[in-house]
C-alpha cells in the first residue's frame, strides 16, 4: 500500500491540494487503526481493508513531508525532519514495551490521526494554493 501511495501521491498533492489529501487519507488511516484494535483472530477477508489502509497510510505520511515543507522555514527543515523520524521510530520500539504489546497500539495511533484532521483541514486553502 505504501508503495501504491509513493506512486500516486504527487499527483494527488498538486491535482487535489496536499492538505485536502491529508484529511481524507487520514480519515481512512485513523478509521482504520481503531477498527484494527478491534480484531480478536485473523480473517482472509481482512486483506482488502489493510490494502485501503495501508495506501491511505502511505499517502498521510508521504504528503506530510511536503505539508511539513510547505510550513517550515527552510533554516529549520532538517531539525523538523530529525525531529518527525526520530519520534515515529521511538514510538514504535517503546510503544509495545510500555503497553505490553501492539494491540493497544491501534487506538492509540488511530485517535491521533483522527484529531489532527481539523488541524490539516485548516491548512487546506494554503495548501491548495501553494500546489497551483
């Protein structure tokens, strides 16, 4: 998914604004991460919706990159950029050992994702017009 996302995310950024991307790709992401604290046992039929997912995913975090630089004032990109990585992949090592495992996980990152949506919606226009 994130792949298919690195692929057409561009062209969504510029044709559609990327904020406008953000918001509906993290409706989806968001949505999708509780729905996946749900889960009890494992389903064939759950592979479509992780595929949507995960394209939604990819999308967030490949637009967010250019949103990022988009807002950031280019003496303090790199420091942004340092700062996006290093909390993601911190999350991701401690976030299973505080909460003794990854099930947990899902909600905690899907809430997030969900209500940094106004956030970005609020940024729509900006970056709607910067893409044009």
């Amino acid at each position: 998914g994130y792949v298919v996302a690195a692929v057409i995310a561009g062209a969504l950024g510029r044709r559609l604004g990327i904020a406008r991307v953000i918001v509906a790709a993290s409706a989806v992401y968001g949505t999708g991460f509780l729905v996946a604290g749900l889960a009890t046992e494992w389903h064939a039929w759950y592979l479509p919706f992780i595929f949507g997912v995960a394209i939604a995913g990819g999308l967030v975090m490949t637009l967010a990159w250019g949103l990022l630089y988009e807002l950031m004032p280019q003496a303090h990109r790199g420091t942004a950029a340092g700062l996006a990585t290093w909390t993601k992949g911190f999350g991701l090592i401690a976030g299973p050992v505080v909460t003794e495992g990854y099930q947990v996980l899902w909600p905690l990152c899907g809430i997030p994702i969900l209500l940094a949506i106004p956030l970005v919606a609020g940024l729509s226009g900006r970056s709607a017009r910067s893409a044009a």
